[in-house]
C-alpha cells in the first residue's frame, strides 16, 4: 500500500500528470488572451506535452516559457495568416447564411462549403503548430506539409476534427471550466497520434536520434 502511495507509486504518477494537464491547459489560456498569441501558446503546449507530460522530461512552465519564446515569431506570423483566412472565410459564410439564402438565391448554399473550409483550417491548424514544435523548417515547407499531412491521413484527421467539435461543445454547454483541462488532455491524444503520423516521414537520422533520446529516457526511468 505504501508502495502504490509513495512518490514513486502509480497513485502519484497519475496525480502528476493530471496536474501537469491541469497547468499546461492554464498556461495555454492564458497565453492565449492577447489573441495574436495562439499560435505561439499552441506550439507551446504541444511542445510541452511531448517533453513533459509524454516523456517527463523537464518542468511545465519552464519548457513552455522556452518553446513560447523560441517560437514566436514563426508561430505568430503563421497564426495571423491563418486568423486573416479564417475571416475571409467566416464573413463568406455570414454572407450566404445570412443575405443570400435568406433571399432564395441558391449561392446561399455556399455556407456549407464555407463552413467545411473553416472546420479544416482548424485541423490544418493543430497540425501546423504540432509540426513547428517538433521540427525547424521555413514557413513554406510547414504550411505545405502540414496540409499534405492533414490530406493523406484523413482517418485521423476526421477523427482529431471530432474531438476538436466534442471538446468544443461540452465547453459550451456542460462547462466553461473544461477549458483548463480539455487543451492538453485532448492535445495529449493528439501528440500520440501526430507523433505516429510524423515519423512515416522522418529521415532513418531524425529516426535513430528519436530512438536513442527515448532509450536514454527509459534507462532513466523516464524521471525530470
């Protein structure tokens, strides 16, 4: 008994993780606020539930301060890029839901592929961040593979997409206070998938350093 309640125990294990999910989901809002700043906050907590939360290396704010930091400026730009698309795309759907069917005109039924439009960017989105917290590449070659990612494996994008509209929901309608546990709870599942997805595509270098980061790890018994 004392065994399962000590610090090394399963009971601690699992109490640690879930206030490491708790403290990322914060950080990730409240980073978040300023608007501008969700894409940097999202790189972040990827970043941080890879490093910490998955592999247990390192400290929650500590590793999100530096992955917020280090990412900025490439997470920042490419966030209002994809915010000004959004836009675009959300006036379009105001415009045929609200002017157009309204009146008859069959370009109303445009919403409909508006709204897909904005629900894919989201997907797009979680996968662009993902990506600019696991590898360094220009911003051409992230928006692009990103989306050849997000294409070629529809299965699990389609899946991602519905927790994204789950998560979405139960915020809204069971409870606000889900937003401090949803983001690295859900980005968690996400890791674990995008991580499989990432290293179809990764060079037999990247792969064998990933392995002997991840030995070394288990050899350490994956402690901070």
């Amino acid at each position: 008994m004392g065994g399962f309640f000590s610090y090394e125990g399963k009971f601690s294990q699992v109490m640690n993780k879930i206030v490491d999910i708790v403290v990322t989901s914060f950080l990730w809002v409240v980073f978040c606020i300023p608007i501008f700043t969700i894409g940097a906050s999202t790189t972040a907590l990827f970043t941080v539930i890879r490093q910490v939360i998955r592999q247990e290396k390192g400290y929650v704010f500590r590793n999100f301060w530096n992955a917020f930091k280090s990412n900025f400026k490439q997470a920042t730009g490419i966030w209002l890029l994809l915010f000004a698309i959004y836009v675009v795309l959300y006036l379009d759907r105001y415009l045929m839901l609200n002017y157009f069917l309204p009146q008859g005109s069959p370009i109303g039924a445009l919403h409909i592929f508006f709204t897909f439009l904005m629900v894919y960017e989201t997907i797009w989105a979680v996968y662009i961040f993902a990506y600019i917290s696991r590898f360094e590449l220009d911003w051409k070659h992230i928006l692009k593979n990103a989306a050849i990612l997000s294409v070629t494996n529809l299965p699990w994008s389609a899946l991602m997409t519905g927790m994204v509209i789950l998560a979405g929901i139960l915020i809204r309608y069971v409870s606000p206070a889900l937003i401090f546990v949803f983001p690295a709870g859900f980005g968690w599942i996400f890791s674990i998938i995008l991580e499989r997805i990432f290293r179809k595509y990764m060079t037999p270098e990247d792969l064998k350093k990933l392995e002997e980061e991840e030995a070394a790890l288990k050899e350490n018994g994956g402690r901070r």
